[in-house]
C-alpha cells in the first residue's frame, strides 16, 4: 500500500472545521479480497485518487458531529460515500444520543453495491456515578444487527459494578430476526488502599 495525500484544513471562530483531502493511492493485492458479500476483487495493482471534505460540526450545535464524504476510484471502478460519524445531541436532560451513518455506492468491473451501516448511541445518566447506554448497529454488508447494553454503578470511589448485555440477529431471514449470539457479562471491580 501507498498512500500520498494533501489536505488543506480551516478552523472557524465558532469552533467549527473543514478539511478537504486529496490522496493518490496505490494497492498491490496477492491474493483476491472479498469486498462485500460474495464480491471478490481479483489480485493486482491498483491505483486511483480520492476527493474528500469534512465539516466538524463544534459541540456549541444543538447536533454535533462529523460530516464526511469522499468521491473516487476504488480497485478499478468507483467509490462514493457519505458518513455522519461522532455524532452528539442533547434531546432531553442527562439523555444524549450518538447517532452514525456510513454510506457507500460502489461501482467496480466485479459489480455494484450500496454499504450501509447505521449506529445508535444511547445513554442516559442517572447521576454522575451511574448510568445506562445501548449501541445498536445495523450493517448492510451481512445483514446484521447488534445490541450491546451496559450498566454501570460506581458503589463507592473506585469501584464499579457493570452488567452488559449483547445480542446479535440476522436481518436477512423471514420472519423475527434470527438469534447469532447473545451473552450476559457482570463485572464487579473493588478498590482498595494499603
């Protein structure tokens, strides 16, 4: 892999940011590379370019964040993609919600595709020594979708009691999505002074 870029990046007075990106890429693959499914990019050399710009989005919004996207050449064909990542709101008091989204239209000789992947962070505060949060996530490329939830209480300085719970599902079924995995972990940690 070889990757030569150039970027050209501005701070506003109100904390936001922009960067614009350039990068000329070259990639040697030994072996085939499964892309998306059961799309397989042949070995060789490729070589192409990508546009991108960002804006930061300062946390003086009511919504912060990243906003990205990127045009350019991927593995012989093209790549488009538009991304919402670090994402930030307030909607209610101790409630904040992380929301995400990455979206990708590929177009290459082997065929076409649209990735998706979409986040959800919730989390709520009880106090500052309590609180509970859920990521869910949902991906395009296997049809999955993931829940981890989490629990945690610090009982005293130093000290935390977490309760996690995950759940995988295959989205791609009929009917209620399929169980993969599911998994409970409690954690208790205890501090002490000698």
């Amino acid at each position: 892999t070889r990757v030569i870029e150039g970027t050209f990046g501005a701070e506003f007075q109100s904390s936001d940011v922009l960067t614009v990106q350039l990068s000329d890429n070259a990639e040697r693959l030994t072996e085939p590379y499964g892309v998306f499914g059961n799309i397989d990019i042949p070995a060789g050399r490729y070589d192409f370019r990508n546009l991108s710009a960002r804006y930061e989005l300062g946390t003086q919004h009511a919504l912060s964040g990243d906003i990205n996207y990127e045009y350019g050449g991927f593995y012989g064909g093209t790549r488009q993609s538009i991304a919402i990542s670090n994402g930030l709101t307030e909607p209610l008091p101790n409630f904040m919600v992380e929301p995400g989204i990455s979206l990708n239209w590929v177009d290459i000789p082997q065929g076409q595709f649209v990735a998706k992947v979409l986040t959800g962070r919730f989390i709520y505060m009880f106090d500052p020594r309590t609180f509970v949060s859920a990521l869910v996530q949902y991906n395009s490329d296997g049809g999955t979708m993931a829940i981890n939830a989490r629990l945690r209480w610090e009982y005293r300085p130093g000290s935390d009691l977490f309760v996690v719970y995950s759940d995988g599902r295959d989205m791609l079924g009929r009917g209620f999505p399929k169980l993969q995995n599911r998994a409970l972990t409690i954690k208790l940690t205890r501090f002490f002074r000698v």
